[in-house]
C-alpha cells in the first residue's frame, strides 16, 4: 500500500472513531464493473457476517452499485475490509 493509502485510512480510522460508538451498523458502498465475478467477490467478503446487500446496476449497465449495511465491531474492522476488497479490480470505494 502506497503513503497516500495508508494516510487515507488512518485519517478515516480516526474519523470514525471519533464519530462512532463501536460495535456499530457500518454502510459500506462500492462501485464495480457490471461483472458478476467481481460483484460476488464483494458480496463474499462479507459473508456469514450477517450483512444486507443491494446492488443497482447503471443505465447502461457498465458498473454496478454494491451496498452492504453490516455490524462491524471496530474502526480497524472497517478499514481491514476496504483493504481487502481493494484487490477487487475496478472498484471504486464510497
């Protein structure tokens, strides 16, 4: 992970420390290419988490929007997962 990554997620850990009581509901919202390889992988991350997925695909139907409301139990639980999901190619985090 570049500088810029990691300067990103330690601002946003602090951000949401600050601005919620932990274990909290988390509404994570990603953007992917309408493929379904790539939409399960995210769906996948989030499995056996007990989370509730939506996902709309574009006008056109080139991206998909994924939205995953969850109970995550930390800050770090939070920034952990968009790590992980960053591998996913094309996505873009909200």
């Amino acid at each position: 992970m570049d500088k810029k990554s990691e300067e990103f997620y330690e601002r946003l850990k602090q951000e949401l420390i600050a601005s919620t009581l932990w274990p909290a509901e988390y509404l994570f919202k990603f953007i992917v290419p309408t493929d379904q390889n790539k939409i399960l992988q995210v769906e996948d991350a989030f499995n056996g988490m007990g989370a509730v997925i939506e996902t709309t695909q574009s006008k056109k139907g080139t991206y998909t929007s994924v939205s995953v409301n969850v109970r995550m139990q930390s800050a770090q639980a939070v920034i952990d997962k968009y790590i992980e999901l960053s591998s996913v190619e094309g996505i873009i985090s909200l």
